[in-house]
C-alpha cells in the first residue's frame, strides 16, 4: 500500500518533468541525446525507486543523481527552453532538502 504525501507528490512531479525533459531533448533536432538518454533512465528509476523496493539504489542517491543530470542538462540546454528544467530542478532539490529532514516543515515532512 502506498501512502499518499506530499514529499511523495513533489518527488513524483520532480521525477516525471526530469522525463518530460530528457524526451524533449530526444526529439529536439540540435538538442543532446546522450543528456536525454541519461536523463530518462535516471529519473525513471528514480521515479520506479519511490514505488519498488527492489531498485539497487536508495531513492536518494536517485535523486541526487537526477538533480546532477539535470544540472548538466541546464548547462548544456541546446536549443531547448530552460523552464522545465528548471522546475524539475527546485522540485527535486526541494525533496531531497525535506527527504534528509534538513527542513522540517509541519504537515509534509513532520
């Protein structure tokens, strides 16, 4: 049974704009395949690590993986636009911030 929170609600829409994003730069005619690929593996494993416990990695390091693709991927946008990047970038660095409890905000991580 899976309980639904609001860190996991972040995690997911963090994980699913981080997939969204490496299929647009798949189909984007100057954009960075390998960027793209790398990007859509790590966040669907990062997204599948929320729900499966048979993943090798922690969620964590899935996240913190997926933040420094997407890290990469702002750096070397292409012709891409960078607003979705950047939203999944605030939305999983926000997770990771409330995951390790480095902020503890009653109601979502409490």
């Amino acid at each position: 049974m899976i309980t639904l929170s609001w860190l996991l609600l972040i995690a997911l829409a963090g994980g699913v704009l981080a997939i969204v994003d490496g299929i647009w730069r798949l189909r984007a005619r100057g954009g960075s395949t390998v960027i793209g690929i790398i990007e859509i593996i790590v966040a669907g494993l990062f997204v599948l690590s929320l729900f499966l416990t048979g993943i090798p990695f922690g969620s964590l390091v899935l996240g913190i993986a997926t933040l420094v693709v997407l890290v990469v991927a702002l750096i070397m946008r292409g012709r891409l636009g960078m607003t979705l990047t950047i939203i999944a970038l605030v939305l999983v660095a926000i997770w990771i911030v409330l995951e390790n409890r480095w902020l503890v905000i009653p109601g979502i991580n409490s």
